[in-house]
C-alpha cells in the first residue's frame, strides 16, 4: 500500500513543472528572438543589400570639382564661336579633420609664394579672422555673467545660446582693432576665406585669374609641404561673338545663384559650381557642362581617410553645333547697326531706339539668324552707341501692322465667310463714334479687288469685311455695328494657329507671348484683323510666315543642330551624337489652294503693278515673296518720359525663293517715327535692310556652293593616282 503524497512533496513538484514550463517559455521566446534577427538579417542582405551598399557607396564616392572644359559652341559652318582659355590655377582640397588652425597655417606659407587681390574681403571675414588670431582676447569680449543671462533660457538649445555670444563677440570688435591688420595680414585672409569657403574633398580654387608662371611654379615645387594645395588647369569661357543669345555664365565666385540653389543642388553641384546663367548657355547647361571627377576615400577604423581612389574620371562637356550661320549674323549685325544710326539722324526718330531682322529654314526650323540692336546715349559722350538686342527678338512684342492680313485672309477662308479669289469693295468705312477707317491707298473711291489684290495692296478694307462677317455684323454707314464679340477669340484662336500671340517653343529661355488686345468693341475687331490690337514679337512673325512658306505646318524655330562628342583640337568638330527633331506643333486650318493663293498675294506685293514693296526686288537673281506691314501705336520704349507717345511701327515679312522656299525672313523697325502721315525716310531704310539682307544670304550661298565644288589641288592628284592604280589593275 502506498504511502499517501504529503503536500510538501506536491508543492515540489509543481514547483519543478512551473520552472520546466517557464524554461520552455525562455527558450522558445529565444528561439523566436533569434529566427527573427535571422530572419531580419537574411531580409537586409538578400532583399536590401543592394540599396544599403549603394548608400555606403554613395557616402564613400564624391563628386569632385575637377576643372572639366565646358562644352564648345560651333555655328553651322564649323566656326567656333565660344571656347575655353586654359588657365594656370591653385586649389586647395580640404578633409572632414581639418581644423581652422591648420588651414590658417598654409594660407600663411602660400601668402609667401602667390599675390593675392584683397577686394573680396568683406567687415565680416575680418571680423571673423580677428577672432581666429585672437582667441583669448575674443572670449573676454562677453562677460561670464551675459553668458550666464543667455544661458538661463531652458528653452534655448546650446546652439542658439553660441549663436548668441557669437553674434556679441562680432559686434564688439572695435573699428581699432579691425584696422589693426597689415597688408600681409589681409592678403592671407583673402587666401584663407578662399579655403574655408570650399567642400571637404572637393577643390577649391584659390586663385586662377592672373597665375604668373613664376608663382605656378613656386608653389608646384612646395606642394610637398603644402598640404591639399594643388597647381592645376582651369578653364575660362571666351565669346567670339557678341550676340547676347550665346547667353553668359556664373564666375566661381558666383558659384549657383540663390534663386536656383536647390534646382541645381538636387542635381549633384556644389554651392560655387560655375553654370549658364542666361540663353543658350544656360538652357543646354546639362550638355555643356560635362561630368565630374568621382573619388573614393577608402577610412581606416578611426574615420581618417587614408587614401583616395578615383572612380570614374571627369569628362569634358559635349560640343554643340547651332544652327544659325555666324557671316551671315555678323553681316546683318553691322548692317542693322548702320541703319539704325542711319535713321536716327532724321528729326522724326526721336522715339527710334531698336530694329530687329530674323531669319530661319521654314521647312525644318532652324533658324539662321537671330538680331537685334538697341540705341543707347553715351552719357559721357551724348552720342548713340549701338548695343546687342538679340533677346528682344523673343522677349519683346510690338503692333506689326499689314504683315497680319495673310493670317486674316486664311482665317476668312477657314470660318468659310472668304472663298479663294472673292472680290470686295475696298472703300472708307464710317462708324458711328468712331474715325474714318480706309485703305490707305484708297482714301474715297470704291475699289473692287480680290484677295490676291488686297495683299498684294494691302487693302485694310478688305480685311475690315472679313473682320465683320466673323462677327455677324451687317454694316450700315455713319451708324452703330454690334457685332458678335465671340469673333475676337475665334481670331485670336486662329492667329494662334499660326504662331502669333503665343511662344513659338524656341529653345532658349525667357520666351514672351506678348499682350493681348482688351477691348471687344467693333472698331477694336476691325483694327484686330490689321494688326494694331494685339501684340507679337519678331520670332513669332518669323514663325507665322514660315508656317504659310512650308505649306501650313508651325514648325518650333531651334538654335540647337546638332550635339556631338568633345573636339580633340577645337577645330576639328567631334563625332556627331545627335541631329535635334524638327517639331511641328500644329498644321493650319488651310487647303493647299488657299495658301497657294496666299503665296500669290505675296508675289503681288513684290512684283504687281500696285504692290506695296513694287521694284523693291528688281534685278534679284532669285523670286521672293513677301508682306509689308505698317502700325500705328503708341511709344513704351526704355525711356518712360516719352511713354504714349505717338508713333509708327514698321514690319516687312517673306520668305524665297517664292516656288520652293529655304529661307523666312522677319523685319521690325518699333517707333520709326513720330509722324504717322510721313515716314518715307524709315520705309526707305526698310526697304534697303530688306534687299541687301536677302542678297547677302544668297550671296553666301553662291559662294559656298563654288568653294564646294572646287577640286584642291591635292584632291586633284589623289584622284588622279587613283585613276592611274585603276588603269594599271584593268593591264
């Protein structure tokens, strides 16, 4: 018989399963803990692996500075026209463990070897200097007890209260002790903030500008002893052409400008990178620019760096080819710039103070030329001097006149209230209110002419019914004319279509669309559909009459022909990359038998016996056909003294050879004169810019066309062994 359990025993054992129990809780619980971090560890290398060993890569691999040349511009013809100067320049390359005492130090031995200019110094450098030399002194600047003040805030953090003793310790340096630096002081802080304003492994330049090559040599042989000092090669950016589309660049003491500090931060720069700071230079900056030097620094355990390896070396920035022809924009610079003068000599050109010519292929938007030039006094001398305005070709916009009556005319045939070869009274219109409106060269008669005609002549009247069927207004003379002010946006729309009064997406930036006219009153509509309502800049009239040239496509003008590979010599071009796309934007509401009856008004104006620009092309070895445009406006040039003055603006418009055209033109002349009832001097010197431009470019093409064609002598003896090897083969 078994002895019954006592309780002591019982209470043991269910002691020793509770602790079993518990003991099998804990190494379960560890085997959990351990198959997640396991599992946690397997997730980080198999699954994030790669992501962290780019992050670590990224931390070791940095971008450097390294002095890359900046991509070449050619023109059309293969001329270089911005390049770079190779310059002698010193760097210094700063690590994280640099200390401000140590870069003191070899901005002291460096002042020894180099001069350097001072200007750049500001009162806060040397404020700031001071305290670096004199540390002692600066911390008796702020009593123990202001620091005790400052610091009795327990919500400032310790940040702010140093900022705050910072900010006294400045303010009380005295006037006597800034002035105590001498001149060798000053030239070694202009070192030293050069130094300091760097990123750690990135080299700064200390001076490139006016390196003698005795101090490059100086200080090539102490390099030893100089420590993160480097001699180098950096690159200066020389312009062989004056034209302000070329755009300009930021210096390194620029660096980014502020307003575009974290575009171009969020793209791998550096603070003092040198980039395109306007136009061409800075729209293709991606291109231009090139890629930089990438390092490694490979840490011991401490952090130290103990060596640097590079990665991928900088490469020079890509060669760009524009499309424009550089003779002929140098031509028609000067040009533009004797006529200008020119005109300025009669009594009624006192508000004249710019003219612009354009020119670009309609069929593929390239544009070949791209002026414009602005009348400035001298206020030393009071004489004019002619400045660069090519920009304002694209950021200016002005009334034009006549040249707008092809887009009316092929408007009028799109809203179906103009068939091809209609005929219409041309004869003054009388509206209640409101001035007189006629065709200038039919004052009081009734003129029947058709569309051909009525551009060719230029008839305002003719444009004037077209204007008035948009807006179902029924005309009765000396009385009101409602009209369906709906019109305004369909012509607006319509203008559109072509290219005026909207960007015509040229590749360049700051492009402006111009102001568009307010009124919806019916004279408004009427002066709308001659061109003095709304207001379009000289590339759109450039786009607009290459659209009706090609057949009807608004084809985008572009700058920009071909990108290719870094020239080895600079004047050998690299190997072609890319040819840029023609881009047409929209084709026009047109048949083909409109615009071809357009084309005839065109021809009309040229040579028709009544033709606004009659005798103009006489003798011309080649057919154009064109438009002239006269606007009477209102002057808001520069100077704001004269603003709604009255004035006339000039505009002429074509393209040639008439059958098969290759090249549009665009001519503005704004505030030619103060007289509105006589401006023969400014049409005359309309007329001659017009001729002698269009001359010029065939003139280069005649010639360009015989160079080519002309057999070197060289190439004649190599054609000639050629044909001997072939004949000796055939024996």
């Amino acid at each position: 018989m078994k002895k019954p359990m006592r309780k002591v025993d019982q209470a043991k054992i269910r002691q020793r399963k509770h602790i079993a129990f518990r003991m099998n809780l804990l190494f379960f619980s560890i085997f959990i803990l351990f198959s997640m971090l396991i599992f946690r560890l397997g997730y980080l290398q198999i699954v994030k692996g790669e992501t962290y060993a780019k992050l670590l890569e990224k931390t070791e691999e940095i971008p450097v500075n390294t002095s890359v040349p900046r991509g070449r511009i050619y023109d059309r013809t293969g001329k270089i026209l911005v390049d770079n100067k190779p310059m002698n320049a010193i760097t210094y390359t700063k690590t994280t463990s640099t200390t401000s005492a140590q870069m003191l130090e070899i901005a002291e031995d460096l002042s020894e070897l180099i001069n350097q200019d001072t200007k750049r110094v500001t009162l806060g450098d040397k404020r700031d200097f001071w305290i670096l030399k004199n540390p002692k002194k600066a911390a008796k600047k702020v009593s123990p007890e202001e620091i005790k003040k400052i610091s009795s805030n327990g919500t400032v953090s310790k940040s702010d209260i140093q900022r705050k003793i910072n900010k006294l310790t400045r303010e009380r340096i005295t006037d006597e002790e800034i002035n105590s630096f001498t001149d060798h002081d000053l030239e070694v802080l202009a070192i030293y903030r050069e130094m300091m304003s760097g990123y750690a492994y990135s080299p700064q330049i200390i001076k490139s500008t006016n390196v003698t090559d005795q101090e490059f040599a100086a200080v090539s042989e102490r390099l030893g002893d100089l420590k993160g000092i480097n001699t180098t090669t950096d690159w200066n950016r020389v312009k062989f052409s004056s034209s302000t589309i070329l755009g300009t660049m930021t210096s390194s003491v620029e660096g980014i400008p502020k307003s575009h500090l974290n575009y171009y931060l969020a793209r791998d720069y550096s603070r003092n990178d040198r980039i395109g700071r306007s136009y061409f230079e800075q729209q293709y900056e991606e291109l231009l620019k090139g890629q930089k030097t990438i390092v490694k620094n490979i840490k011991d355990r401490t952090g130290r760096v103990v060596e640097t390896k590079t990665v991928r070396e900088g490469v020079p920035g890509k060669d760009l080819v524009l499309s424009m022809d550089s003779e002929q924009q140098e031509f028609l610079e000067q040009l533009l710039s004797e006529k200008l003068l020119e005109m300025k000599k009669d009594p009624k050109a006192g508000l004249l103070d710019r003219a612009f010519i354009v020119m670009m292929d309609p069929n593929n938007g390239e544009v070949l030329a791209l002026v414009g030039k602005r009348l400035v006094k001298d206020s030393d001398t009071g004489k004019w001097d002619v400045h660069d305005y090519a920009y304002g070709t694209f950021t200016a916009a002005y009334e034009v006149g006549s040249t707008v009556k092809l887009a009316t005319v092929l408007t009028g045939y799109s809203e179906n209230v103009l068939s091809v070869g209609e005929v219409k009274i041309d004869e003054p219109i009388y509206i209640s209110g409101t001035a007189k409106k006629a065709s200038l060269f039919n004052q009081f008669g009734r003129v029947p002419i058709n569309d051909i005609q009525a551009l060719g002549r230029s008839s305002n009247v003719y444009m004037f019914k077209i204007a008035m069927s948009m807006g179902n207004a029924v005309y009765r003379p000396h009385k009101s004319l409602p009209i369906d002010k709906g019109a305004f946006d369909r012509l607006r729309n319509s203008y559109a279509s072509f290219g005026l009064g909207v960007k015509t997406e040229i590749d360049l930036p700051g492009e402006f669309s111009g102001f568009p006219g307010t009124d919806t009153i019916s004279g408004k509509l009427l002066d709308f559909s001659i061109g003095q309502f709304d207001t379009y800049t000289p590339l759109q009239l450039l786009q607009y009459v290459s659209t009706v040239a090609n057949g009807g496509n608004r084809v985008a003008p572009k700058i920009l022909k071909e990108i290719r590979e870094p020239s080895v010599d600079g004047e050998t071009l690299g190997s072609l990359l890319q040819e840029t796309d023609v881009k047409v934007l929209n084709h026009i509401n047109n048949t083909e038998e409109e615009i071809e009856q357009v084309k005839k008004g065109m021809h009309y104006t040229y040579f028709g016996p009544n033709g606004t620009g009659h005798n103009l092309f006489d003798g011309a070895s080649y057919t154009p056909a064109g438009k002239t445009g006269t606007a009477q406006t209102s002057y808001y040039g520069d100077d704001r003294s004269k603003y709604g003055m009255a004035s006339v603006n000039l505009t002429h418009i074509g393209f040639a050879p008439a059958e098969n055209p290759e090249v549009a033109y665009a001519f503005v002349i704004p505030y030619a004169s103060t007289n509105r009832a006589d401006y023969k001097f400014a049409n005359k010197a309309m007329g001659e810019l017009v001729r002698q431009s269009l001359d010029n470019y065939f003139e280069l093409k005649e010639q360009r066309l015989s160079v080519n064609n002309v057999e070197t002598t060289s190439q004649a003896i190599e054609r000639r062994h050629e044909l001997d090897e072939n004949d000796s083969d055939e024996e």
